[in-house]
C-alpha cells in the first residue's frame, strides 16, 4: 500500500471488509452478526471462520454460547490460521479444507519444538557448553521461525549484511545463521519431516491458490487478525475477492482519512509503526486492500462496552500530534475507567485484588487481570486467596516450578554439586521425595542429618564426604548412620557419578526420581506434562547422545529442556475471574479488565536480544522490531480499554528504585486532560487505594521496651570463659540468651570457613609445631596440611591459605629467634579459677618466660584490639588469663610476675606478622601492675552484679561495645526498641 492524491488504491470489492469498533466486545459482536446473519441452524454450520489462534476460537465458542441464550446449535467451522506463539504455529492444521488438493498429501510431518530445539542445540554444541547450546537453539529456532513466515531465504541473509560495518561477533552468528537456515531444510528432510512454520506457510498457500482458482461454495469469514505474516495476508487477499469472503478486523479505526493512513503507513510500509494501527495497515496493505472501503460489522451483541466517546480518547491517546487532535475527555468517555497508582508491585497486587473480589460479589458479573509481567499475577493470586478466592493464571505456570519439574531440578542439582549440602538438603526435603506413609520417618532423618552432618564447613564432596561427618560426629545415632548408609545412599548413589551424555543423564535422573517420588511423580496436569516431555524427547534419542553434558551443567541443561513447557489448569477455573496474559486477552473481554503493571519495560515489554541477527540486519530484512513490536502491543492496549470498566495500575517503585510509567499510561492521561467533571473516576480509584492502604493497618501497639531479664541469683550460671567477660560486661542479654536460655546459633550450612576456625586452625599448627618441632620443612608443611584439611576440601584454601599459614609459622619462628631470652612455657594450656563461687575457665595461647616474669602472649589472625579498649577495661582477656597464671595455672611458674601482655598478629601476607603491646609500648611496670588490679577488679564487679546479684541482663548495655555481639539481637527485638 503506498500513499497518494488519491488517497490508497485498492481493488476490494465493497462490502468485504468490515470492522468491530475497539469500546464493542469483539467475540460477542461477531457472534450476534453471524446469528442475524444465518437464523437457519444448517446455515451457519457452512460458515467457515479463520481465527488467529485457538484462544481466539475458545473465546468465539463461549460468544457463541452466550448470544444463543441457551438454543441449541451448531457452530461454525473454525479453524487457527494465526502465528501468535509458536504453539498455535506449530498444531495449525487444516485439515479438511486441504482434502484432494495437489500436493497435500506430500507434507512431511512438522518436527516438535522440542526435538527442533535439540536439533539445534546439538549443531551448535560442539563449540559451546550444553546449557548455553540448548538455550541458543531455543533463540535460533524462533530466528528461523521470523525468517520463514516473513519468506526470508538463507541467501538474503549474507546479501544483508553490511560490508566491514558489523563488529566481528554479529558478523560471525550471521554466518552461523545463513548456514543453518540454508541446511535446515535438507536436514529435516532427510529425517522425513518438515519445520512447522514452513508446513503451516505451505498448507495456506495452498489453500490460497486452491480457493483462487475455485471459491469454496460456503461462506468464508477471516476475522480478529490486528497484523498477520505473509502467508495470512495473501489468503486475506483472495478470501475478500471471493463472493461470499469476508474479512472482519478488531478495532479497525474507521475515523481515519487517507491523509491519516498515508501518515500510519508512509512510503512502502516506513511510517509509524508504534501505531495500533500500524499492523492492519500493514496486513491490508500486504492483502492489497484499503482500509478506507471498510465498514462497520453489522452484528450487535447486548453485551455492553465502553463509551464510544472512550475509543475517540484511546485513539487520540496513542496517535502522534498530527492524527490526534485537541487534548481533554468528556466526562463520558472517561466514565469506567479508574487509574491507581500504588507505592510498590505488593500495594499494586492488592489494589488489583480487592477490585476482582467486587466483582465476584455480583451474580453473573465477570473480571480478567491482563498482564505481562507474571510475578504480579503471582501476587494477586496469593491476596486473592485472604478473601477465600483460587484463580489460575492461563498462562500456566512453567513445568520447573511444579513439583515433578522442580524434583528432577533439585536431584540434577544436588549431584551436579556432588550433594553438596544445601543442594543435597533440598533434594531430601522435596514433597514428592518419600511421599506416603513413611514420609514422616524419612523427615525426620532428614533434620537430624541437617543438624549432625549439613552444618558448618562443607563435608568433603560425594555421598562418602557425609558418611565420614557422621561417622566422625559424636552425636550421630547409629540409626541415622544405618539410614543414610542404607536407604538415602541407595537412593541417590545412581547420581554419582552422572553420565555425560544428555540421553544417559536424562534417563538416570527419571529412574532416580520415580524411585524417589514413585507414582506421584506422573500424577496430575504437572505430571502428564512431564511425562509427555520424556516421551518426546525420547524422539530425539540419537540428537541428545550427541550432546555431551558436564556435571556441573546438568540442572541448567535440565532446566532448559523444561524451558518453556507450561502446566495450564484444565479444570476448576473460577467462573467470573480470570488471568490473561496480552496475548491470551486479544478477542477476549469482561464487564471489567484491569490491566496492570504499567511500567516501561513490562508495558510495552522489552524483546529479547537476537543474538544471530544485528538490529542493522534486522531491518536491512524487514524483519519485526522494537517498534512494530510496541505497536502491537499500543494495539492490545486500546482494545484492552474498550471493556466497560477499566482499571489501570501501576507501581511507583520496581525493584527497590523508582519506576517510570508505560508510554500508554503516560498519553491517556496527557489526552484526557484535568476536567471538571472528571473526579468520578479519579475518586474511585482513590478509594480503592484508600481501603488497600488500610487494610493490613492493626491498632496502634505500644513500642517494644528494651528486654531485662532479671532471673532469681539460685538460677543464674556459676561458670564462664575469659572470653565471655566482655559479653557479659557490654551484652548481658546474650549471655543470658546463651547460658540460660541455652540458645546456641546453628552454624550455617555450607559455609566458608570462618575467621575463627581459620584463626583455630593456626592455633592447632603452632600447638603441633611446638609439641611435635619437626626437624625440617617437610615435616612441617605435613602438620599444615592435616590442619587445613579439616577446614573441607577447599580448593581457595590450598591455592591461598596455605601459603599465608606457611608464612605465619615462618614468622613466628623468626621471632622466637630474635627473642631468645624470652623461652615459651606453656603452649593453648587450659586453667581455671574460682572466684567467689564463680569458675572462670580459660585458655591461653602461649605463656614465656624470661627467668624474672612471664609474658602472655595471644595470637591474633582477625584484628587486634585497640589499646585503649585494652585500657578501659573492654578487653580483659590477657590481664584475666594472667589472673591464673599467678594463681598457678597453666603449670608455669606461680612465682614469676607477670611483666607483659602482647598480641603477635598473623596475617602472612607481605608483612607476615607484627608484635604490639597490649596497653601500648610505653606502659611501665606500675602501669601493669594498675592494669591487672582493675581488671580483676572489674571481673569481681560483673560476677557479683550479674551472676551472684540480682542485676538484670539488659540487651546492649553498652550500645557501642555491644554491637559486636549480634547473635541474639533478634531474640531481644534490638531493632524494634530502637525505632529502627
């Protein structure tokens, strides 16, 4: 179609082309046209209906079913003809239509996207990891898809790239691309089948020529197509010749002149294509027909829509300045329609929520939420059931997140892992995993490995690695040691090791899992859709045994696989409410449509990058882009806008940063402008956000008061570490929360060594050193490597930490040499000292001697104190395990005084180490000997305020000091009694 004088040519026949305005329920006006049109019941059964996709269809049927009131009838032949999504590209057949035509009976049977998927993914597989493949081939099979229904051919893909122009990696997959779309054909044939799109193209253009030569003697009716690919458009053109052809289209705009269509279509299709009007533009054009000898549908359904005055307001909305007109709305045109703004998506989910739940309360009433983005669907399906409301999302949801997918996930995972043990914890704990009558014995092996076994630092890899946790636990029972050995072992132990190729993988995995789960792994829609995927993967047997599959890779190349397979409810779908995506709701309506998520980047959406074809290649080829994908979904917008009543919503913040509202959302209300009349609308919607806000909103509660446990002194611990003074001194709650309460925080699962086990593990290499003093280096890189292996098998460990420990003993021994006064007697000795009834324990690193005095000696891999912490009397630890050395502990001589208190700081870095001063390297003897007085000075105060007086354990006694000590700050409510 191009522009002229004139205006656009065509040689349409008047009274084929016909549109349903957007504010009229298509379906339904459609239905009560073709009613009127064929009273007789036999008639309309001659009727033949190409539809764009088999929702179109399910939608028409229940129009069908409403405008008969209930009369018997017999419903017109509708057939798909559409390429929305791949899965109605890949089921059209026409079957019938095609009977006795030459050359029908020659289509080869189209090949499954999953085994095309595979297909590909195994062309591409030998350069790349299995994973990356699968989800390549899933991209190139949809390149090749555009390619065929757009009618490009492999030759014109090296023809459009430019010359020098492209970076070398575009340049590279467009290569790739031109070879497999030049041999994909051939392959195909030569397994006796055909692509799916390229058959459905060859089925139509047969049809086409069929029906060109010789018009079928029944009516023929294409209708509800917005745009249509190649093979659509030239069928449009012989149908609307055809005397009793008809074409039907949603929402053509009828107000346009041919200066309008001249703008929306420009010089050979380059005009605008962001336009809802742009893509029947484009299918008129392609079909040679004008868009200026169409007119209204003659059908009328009592079904009612929106104010027509609310079609003028969308279509100046979404037009550019030179087609729409003056800005401002009548107040009819904006009666039903409300727009919310809500803080955050959960607000939004709600708002949504609360609106469906009116509708259920009236009889007959009906609402659909239309939205692309799912995770919003996923939170008004959850506020929906506080009301007692179950409604599915027809988009389904996606096999890897139902329980069948998500147990082959789990077990792929854990052994690509080597059960590692989160991974190997979420695989035990699966619902499906042991269902039935033993489900709560195995539950409760499963906690007790968590606690014994799964805690702390990484048990080395494969089952064995836990095995030897448990054997080495002290706490373990034997009836666990036998369960695991036994039953979970023989469960899991086919996983280890896992076979390389991807057929052998996925056949190990659905034996484990069906060992595992038993019949309810195939039970339900999940179940049936897993088991369909099996079966036609095992199609692809000989592709998938080309595929080699690493380990490590096997649950992403599972994942993938399951990849968009999704679980739709077949039954028990709520009878008024509904949840579409864009392309469910196109020819669908309700008495209200909320469309929701109104953002940039969800409404219009994002593509995903093609990463065969260059955007400059893209329209060297004419191939859709960013922009006629945005008019397409400008056209679902406005059709969406033309139910009754309209609620649009939108989130201020996304993601935890501010959100920038849709473009549509954005020109509505630029084009309807501020109006007197208009607060109807906009008083709604503040209503609706009003009761959202208030709902959650409980009695005003009286700020937490900070805890003060004040225990009877009989019940308080006679016994504490030199390490836990200052707990007790900064954070009493803690300590009561661990003495008393006997709370102690479970290690994380999985976890890196911490600095404290690395710290302790020096701590055991210089104890050993000084005990065992190896005579040479490899006796000493012996006792560091036992040491550092029971940190797990870590390869940072071996790679990083050892060398550091290697130079942290190198140090030390440096050290020791440059002080040879001063002569080490005692090494990680343990004592104790009673005081007051009150037993304190400690542990001391190293005590010297140098004849005269002693010197207590701390080793520090983490920072060390300040000094004046130390002096404030923050940090006792030195000056209490001094306490006992003169007391006689640590079997050193009770004689000596204690004349220095040093920290030697290990870092083994390029400065290995460093020795300070605990109260600095001016202090004197007088000084010490202060110092030592007051801490214990200090340490009888607390034993007698808090463990033999009445003192209360107050949460941060000192809100400094006590921040260091968090483990039980949830407990206290820290951050409640804080204001935080």
């Amino acid at each position: 179609m191009a522009s002229s004088d004139a205006g656009i040519a065509s040689s349409l026949a008047r009274g084929s082309l016909f549109s349903i305005p957007a504010h009229r329920p298509f379906a339904d006006d459609l239905a009560a046209g073709l009613l009127a049109q064929y009273p007789d019941p036999l008639a309309l059964a001659h009727v033949l209906l190409l539809l764009p996709t088999r929702r179109a269809i399910r939608a028409l049927t229940e129009a069908f079913v409403r405008e008969s009131e209930g009369r018997a009838l017999l419903l017109p032949r509708m057939v798909p003809a559409g390429d929305l999504d791949p899965e109605e590209a890949e089921g059209w057949e026409a079957g019938p239509l095609l009977a006795g035509l030459d050359g029908a009976a020659e289509l080869r049977p189209a090949i499954t996207s999953e085994a095309r998927r595979v297909a590909l993914a195994k062309l591409l597989s030998a350069s790349r990891p299995a994973p990356e493949a699968l989800a390549l081939g899933a991209q190139l099979a949809a390149v090749l898809d555009t390619l065929e229904i757009e009618g490009v051919r492999a030759a014109d893909i090296a023809a459009a790239v430019p010359e020098g122009e492209l970076q070398a990696h575009w340049a590279a997959n467009a290569k790739v691309l031109e070879l497999v779309a030049g041999g994909w054909p051939e392959l195909l044939a030569a397994r006796g089948l055909m692509d799916p799109s390229r058959r459905r193209n060859l089925q139509m253009d047969a049809l086409t020529a069929r029906w060109t030569v010789t018009p079928p003697p029944f009516p023929v009716l294409l209708a509800g197509f917005a745009s249509a690919p190649p093979a659509v458009a030239r069928l449009a053109h012989t149908v609307a010749r055809m005397p009793d052809g008809r074409i039907v289209l949603p929402g053509l705009d009828l107000s346009l002149d041919a200066d309008g269509w001249a703008l929306i279509w420009g010089e050979d299709g380059g005009g605008l294509e962001t336009h809802p009007q742009y893509g029947m533009a484009r299918l008129l054009a392609a079909a040679d027909l004008s868009p200026l000898e169409a007119a209204p549908w003659v059908g009328r359904s009592e079904r009612a829509g929106s104010p027509a005055a609310r079609a003028e307001l969308v279509s100046r909305a979404l037009s550019p300045p030179a087609l729409a007109g003056g800005a401002g709305a009548s107040a009819e045109a904006l009666h039903g329609l409300r727009m919310v703004e809500a803080a955050n998506p959960a607000e939004e989910a709600l708002v949504i929520a609360l609106a469906l739940r009116q509708v259920v309360e009236k009889p007959g009433a009906t609402a659909a939420l239309v939205t692309p983005d799912r995770a919003l669907a996923q939170r008004v399906q959850v506020q929906l059931k506080r009301f007692g409301i179950e409604i599915d999302d027809s988009a389904g949801v996606p096999l890897a997140a139902t329980r069948p997918g998500s147990l082959l996930l789990a077990l792929a995972v854990a052994a690509g892992e080597r059960f590692a043990p989160v991974s190997l914890l979420a695989a035990l704990q699966h619902p499906l995993l042991r269902a039935g009558e033993g489900r709560l014995d195995w539950l409760n092996h499963v906690r007790a490995l968590d606690r014994l076994a799964l805690r702390g630092i990484r048990p080395s890899p494969g089952l064995g690695g836990v095995a030897l946790r448990l054997r080495r636990s002290k706490l373990a029972s034997d009836d666990l040691k036998d369960w695991w050995a036994g039953e979970a072992t023989a469960l899991l132990a086919p996983l280890e090791p896992l076979p390389q190729t991807a057929d052998a993988l996925l056949e190990r995995l659905r034996a484990v899992a069906e060992a595992a789960a038993g019949p309810a792994l195939w039970q339900g829609d999940a179940g049936t859709a897993l088991a369909r995927l099996f079966d036609t993967l095992a199609e692809s047997k000989a592709d998938l045994a080309a595929i080699r599959v690493m380990p490590e890779e096997a649950a992403a190349f599972v994942g993938g696989l399951m990849q968009g397979v999704s679980v739709r409810p077949r039954f028990n779908r709520h009878p008024q409410l509904a949840i579409w995506g864009p392309l469910e709701a196109r020819l669908q309506t309700a008495d209200l449509l909320v469309m929701a998520g109104l953002n940039e980047g969800t409404w219009p959406s994002m593509p995903t990058p093609d990463p065969f074809l260059a955007p400059a290649i893209r329209r060297a080829l004419d191939l859709p882009g960013l922009a006629r994908r945005t008019g397409f979904q400008a056209h679902d917008f406005a059709a969406g806008l033309g139910a009754r009543e309209v609620l649009l919503t939108r989130s201020l913040r996304e993601g935890g940063a501010p959100s920038v509202a849709s473009r549509f959302w954005q020109r509505l209300r630029a084009a309807a402008g501020v109006l007197p009349d208009s607060g109807a609308w906009t008083a709604e919607a503040a209503t609706l956000l009003a009761v959202a806000r208030s709902l959650d909103v409980g009695p005003a509660a009286e700020p937490y008061k900070r805890p003060e446990p004040a225990p009877p002194a009989v019940e308080r611990p006679r016994k504490l570490s030199v390490t836990e003074v200052a707990t007790l001194k900064a954070d009493p709650f803690s300590f009561y929360a661990r003495h008393m309460l006997g709370l102690k925080p479970l290690d994380p699962r999985d976890a890196e060594p911490t600095a404290g086990e690395r710290g302790q593990a020096v701590h055991r290499i210089l104890e050993r050193w000084s005990d065992e003093k190896p005579a040479d280096e490899a006796g000493r890189l012996a006792i560091v490597d036992e040491e550092l292996a029971k940190l797990g098998e870590r390869p940072e460990i071996a790679a990083l930490w050892r060398p550091r420990v290697l130079r942290m003993l190198e140090f030390v021994m440096e050290q020791q040499a440059k002080e040879p006064e001063w002569v080490p007697v005692a090494w990680e000795a343990k004592g104790q000292l009673l005081h007051r009834g009150v037993t304190l324990n400690g542990r001391v690193d190293r005590i010297d001697s140098n004849g005269s005095g002693l010197r207590i000696l701390d080793y520090k891999t983490g920072a060390v104190p300040a000094v004046l912490d130390v002096k404030e009397l923050w940090q006792t630890q030195l000056a209490l395990l001094a306490a006992m050395a003169v007391k006689g502990e640590f079997h050193v001589d009770a004689s000596l005084p204690v004349e220095r208190l040093d920290y030697l700081k290990l870092s083994g870095g390029r400065d290995p180490g460093k020795m300070s001063a605990a109260l600095g390297s001016r202090a004197t003897a007088e000084d010490m000997e202060a110092h030592l007085s007051a801490a214990f000075a200090d340490f009888t105060a607390l034993v007698e305020g808090w463990l033999l007086g009445d003192r209360p354990f107050r949460a941060k006694q000192h809100m400094v000091y006590g921040r260091r000590f968090a483990d039980y700050d949830h407990l206290a409510r820290v951050a409640e009694w804080l204001g935080r």
